[in-house]
C-alpha cells in the first residue's frame, strides 16, 4: 500500500487554515456559557443524532422492560398504600392549619421527566440531559430524584432543554440530615470512580452516625426537599482530629438504575 | 464510474457507517475501554486517504457530535479531533508510507493521541492505568480494524 497523498502547491495552506478555523470554532464553542452549549446540543441531538438516540431508546426499553415489570408492580403497590395514607395525612394537615389559623398548605410541584444520560468513554455516567425546559416548567437549579432516593440536580436550562448532573459528578453537593437531625453535613461524591460510593463529610466529631442510618436531604438552600432519602452510611472514611468526621455513604440510587425522575419546584414564597 | 470514483465512494460510505455504528453503538462502546473505537477508526481511515483540511472537517464534525452525545466538551472535542485528523493526514503525507507496518503503526498511533486528546478535551484527570493499558490496547484492535476494512474496501489508494 502506498499512501502518498502528494500536496498540490498551495492547497497546504488551504488545509492549514480550514483547520485552525475548525479549531477556533470549537474553542469558542467550548468557552460559550452552558445554556448556550445546551442549545447547541438539544439542537443536534434533534436532529442529526435524532434517529440514533430513538433506536438506542428503543432497544433499551425492550431490554429493560421485562426485568423492570415485577418492580414496578411492587412499586405501584407500595405507591397506592402509600396515596391512602397521604391523603388522612393531608386532611389532619389541614384540619390543624385551620385550627391554628396558618391558611392553606404552600403546594410544591413535581415534574415527571425522562433522563438521558451522557458518558465519556471510560467514565461513569455524570450528566444527563431532560427534553423539557423552561416552557415545560423545568427550571435550573432544581432538584431530581425517584420515589427510591435523591439522582442529581438541574443545572442549566433553556426553553426547551435542561442539562443535569448525578450525584457522581465532582460539582455535585447537597446538605444532608439524619432522621432524627443528631448529626448533619454535606454528601458528595467518592473520589474512587470504581466505587460508587457517597463521602458525608462535615458531620461532628462528638456524634457516632452508626452504620444503616439513612441520610436525608435537610431542605436546607431550597434545591432539594427536605425527606428525600441520599444513602445509607456503611464506615467512617476520615476523622479530621478534634474536628469533624467524614463517612462512606452508599447511594440509594444509582445513575444507571434511573430513566425516569421527577423534577421538584419549591413553592412560592410568602 | 471508474475504479478511482468507486474506490473514493466506497471510502465515503465506510467512514459514514464506522460513525454511525460508533453512535448507535455507543452504550455499550463507552462502558468497555478495551473495545476498538470505532470513531477513532473512522476518523485514521479519513486521514488515510482525504487531504488534511477535510480530514480536520470530519475531524470537527465528529468531535462535535461526540459531545452532543457525551454532553461534556462539546467544542473542545470538536478542535482536537479536527486537530489530531490534520495532523494524521499530515503524517501520512510526510512519512514514508510504502510499508506492511505503516498502517497499523499509523492507525495505532493516530488512535491513542486522540484518545489523549479526548480525555484532556473533557477535562478528566489523567487516567494513568486507562492511557498507558486500556487505550493501547483498544487502539491495537481499532488499528486491526482499519487494517481488515482497509483491506476490505480499497485495492488501491484514492484522494476525496
């Protein structure tokens, strides 16, 4: 074989400078605000991508379907008792407010969304992108979970797009709480990629978080609900002398467990 | 058509369905770094035989599908890939080519820097076990790839 691919005279030039504009354009692609990355990748994935990640859908579903069946039957008939439950509780709820003369119950709002996970090559899934944005009532920040436990967080939207990061990713934080608020502090992800595990850190050096209390998100910064199951403590990763103590924390949801979450839009203020 | 054209369209719709089958193959490509990377495969196949400025183009476009997919370094992905194609086609044109081993060497080569660049395009810390182990070993099978199709697809060379 012989490639010699011998230049005409000045088409090296020509080359030389399709290749810088190339690469300038993708610097500057690359330096623009998120939203506007987000545009650029809703629009590609609607349209060029579009019958690639319909076929990729497509065969996900069929394959997961039938292993998901029996737990979503389980899960519909937790839910159902759960629904009967909620609604005395709402009623007393009510009944009390009036009572004590607190006018009616701010509603909060969930937005049911499909996620679609987006993965370099040889990492783990750390964003996600939701077709739904600002026009749709999806709105960054926000917080997304599944009736299991807390996924990850909206960061940037635009009108018809948002994008999202899991728990797994570096930037991801939130405040977390024990049952019965004895200890607190912020959950983020591991630093071993291999085990997906939490770190809390931040919890008080005096107080003992045994293994298998489960932590939740405390509500606090108004991007989570408060109540949202994060994981469930295993061992005590570090103790900063004196100070404070970290733990390693398993999820209660993993990113590839999850296709459909729901978005939270914290009420309206007073 | 003769054997020049057809040899050149036969190209075009190799590298066309490498990329293809990289995205609709994508799931299961990114969860095993030891597979051959189809992408990067079309990508040297491109630089095998298009002038380099085309070869940053598809280099470009590529990148830029890629981050709509991975949704990190969108841009960043598109500038190293069109410029490790430029580069590659530069290669081939500057390097002796009238060799068995300069297909494979050339391939291997061209596929580890881009997946160097990749992974610096993304901003991921350096991976030292998955650059010194996994993508070697994934860029000798794409490399093995771009020999069987090169083999498969062209008696002879063709410039686009």
């Amino acid at each position: 074989m012989a490639f010699t691919g011998v230049s005409e005279p000045g088409r090296g030039r020509v080359d030389l400078a399709v290749t810088v504009l190339c690469v300038l354009v993708g610097t500057l692609i690359g330096v623009l605000t998120p939203a506007r990355r987000l545009v650029l990748t809703h629009a590609l994935r609607s349209s060029v991508l579009a019958p690639v990640l319909l076929t990729q859908e497509a065969v996900a579903r069929r394959t997961r379907l039938s292993a998901r069946l029996a737990v979503l039957e389980t899960e519909r008939d937790s839910l159902a008792r759960d629904l009967i439950e909620a609604r005395q509780a709402l009623e007393e709820n009510a009944r009390l407010r009036e009572v004590l003369s607190l006018g009616p119950r701010p509603s909060d709002t969930l937005v049911a969304v499909e996620l679609e996970p987006g993965r370099v090559p040889g990492g783990e899934d750390q964003t996600f992108l939701v077709r739904r944005g600002s026009d749709d009532g999806v709105r960054a920040p926000a917080g997304v979970f599944t009736a299991r436990g807390l996924v990850g967080v909206l960061r940037s939207s635009t009108a018809h797009a948002t994008r999202g990061q899991f728990w797994t990713h570096p930037d991801f934080r939130v405040s977390v709480r024990t049952a019965t608020g004895t200890a607190s502090g912020i959950v983020r992800a591991g630093d071993d990629p291999d085990q997906p595990m939490m770190i809390l850190e931040g919890a008080p050096y005096q107080t003992d978080i045994p293994p298998g209390t489960v932590l939740y998100t405390s509500g606090l910064g108004g991007l989570y609900p408060p109540g949202i199951p994060v994981g469930t403590v295993r061992s005590v990763s570090a103790v900063e002398s004196g100070w404070e103590k970290s733990y390693r924390v398993e999820p209660a949801v993993r990113p590839e467990q999850v296709d459909v979450a729901l978005v939270w839009r914290r009420p309206a203020g007073p | 058509m003769n054997n020049a054209t057809g040899g050149g369209l036969m190209t075009v719709l190799t590298i066309a369905a490498l990329l293809v089958a990289h995205f609709l193959l994508r799931p299961l490509l990114v969860a095993r770094p030891f597979a051959p990377d189809l992408l990067a495969g079309a990508l040297m196949l491109a630089a095998l035989h298009v002038r380099p400025g085309t070869a940053a183009v598809v280099g470009f476009g590529a990148g830029l599908l890629e981050g709509a997919m991975a949704l990190e370094g969108m841009g960043t992905l598109a500038a190293t890939f069109a410029l490790v194609s430029y580069v590659a086609a530069r290669a081939r044109e500057l390097f002796f080519a009238d060799s068995a081993l300069f297909l494979p060497a050339f391939a291997f080569v061209g596929v580890w820097a881009l997946h160097l660049g990749e992974l610096l395009a993304v901003g991921a810390p350096l991976d030292w076990f998955g650059w010194l182990v996994q993508s070697p070993v994934s860029a000798a099978l794409t490399a093995l790839l771009v020999l069987l199709v090169e083999r498969a697809v062209t008696s002879r060379p063709s410039a686009v």
